[in-house]
C-alpha cells in the first residue's frame, strides 16, 4: 500500500517508505532510496519530508553530505513552525555547520524549540548558560531549563544537571542527586553519563 501511495504521488506514502528504507523496517534498507523519497516529499512541500532530508544531508545517509543543503531544509521547516527543524536551525547557527556561525540567532531559535517543551533544545539552551557560550554564566537561567528537560528525560540535561549537583555550582552540593541524576542518564545511553557511573559508582546505582 506504501507503494501504491508513492506510485500516487502521496508524500505522507513517501515519508513512511523512505523511512522503512532507512532502517530497512518490512524493506531491505536502502539509505539512497530512502533519501530520495524524503527528496520527492520535499519537492512537494511536505514539513516532515523536507525534515528528513535534512536529517540525510546532515548525516550523509543515503547521500553525500551536505550541511548547507542540511540547513536551508531546517530552515525552511523551522519557518513553517516544525519544532524539531527550529531546534535543528538553532543547533546549526549554534556551530556554524552550514551557514556562519551566529550564537545570538541559535539562541533565539533554541529558546523557541525550548519554549515548545522540546527537551534537546532545553538541554542545549541550559548548557549556554553553563558554559556561558556566547551569553554570560547564568546558574539560575540554566537550572530552569536543565530541570525542565530532565524532567522529559532528556540524557543530556539529565547529565548536565547532574554535573551541577556534583560541583554545587547554583545549587548545594548533593552527591546522592547527582547519582541519580547520572544514573538515569546512562541509563538512558549516554556515554558521558556511562563514563561517570563507571569511575564513581562501580558497584551501579539501581
């Protein structure tokens, strides 16, 4: 039925396809297959078809990589208010990966991902107020947006919380939250966190 639809022209057909191409779901994968169905959505004007070509050019899945024909796809998703493409759009100005690097537009793109509870551009948002990355330290303004997007499990905010929780920096120092904290991150898969757990806590926290 997949088929048929993509013989129909149906971009909502194309995406479904081209997805089961990439991870080869009910197809043997395909990833160049895969890239030019989400490149047929595209051209039709489908949000999440152009997505996930920018997902294919960013990774060079299915294709030769290519980070300005990555951003333009993010942008063009961002404007059409996809969350997932708005936090893409400020990650790329954030480290200039297909266009000049510009921190001020990648903060003002994270913080609207962010304001639409997406975690990753939570975590991000909170690690600029951490690390001052283009804006000054802020330990209270990166709390806010860490806890948030620990709260939608988010490994890296859970890690990066967790870091405040070990050093004390904006919060008391809290060994056992830090733990936890770290924990749930490698948990979840996280190297950094994984690191952690193995030189701290060998014996694994529940």
């Amino acid at each position: 039925w997949l088929n048929k639809g993509v013989s129909l022209g149906v971009a909502d057909c194309q995406t479904s396809l081209g997805i089961a191409y990439i991870h080869g779901d009910m197809v043997e994968a395909d990833h160049e297959k895969g890239h030019n169905l989400f490149h047929l959505a595209s051209l039709q004007g489908d949000t999440w078809g152009t997505y996930l070509l920018g997902l294919t050019y960013e990774n060079g899945d299915g294709t030769a990589k290519d980070l300005v024909q990555a951003f333009n796809c993010y942008k063009t998703v961002a404007e059409k208010g996809l969350t997932k493409g708005v936090f893409k759009l400020g990650m790329a100005y954030i480290w200039g990966e297909g266009v000049a690097q510009d921190i001020p537009a990648g903060a003002k793109w994270l913080k609207k991902a962010a304001n639409e509870d997406n975690a990753d551009a939570q975590a991000y948002l909170g690690m600029l107020f951490v690390y001052g990355h283009g804006v000054e330290e802020n330990f209270n303004i990166a709390l806010h947006w860490l806890r948030k997007a620990a709260k939608q499990d988010s490994p890296i905010g859970l890690r990066e919380l967790a870091y405040l929780y070990e050093s004390g920096s904006g919060v008391e120092i809290d060994l056992s939250e830090a733990t936890r904290l770290m924990g749930r991150a490698a948990s979840l898969g996280d190297s950094k966190a994984q690191d952690w757990i193995e030189k701290n806590c060998p014996e694994k926290p529940a």
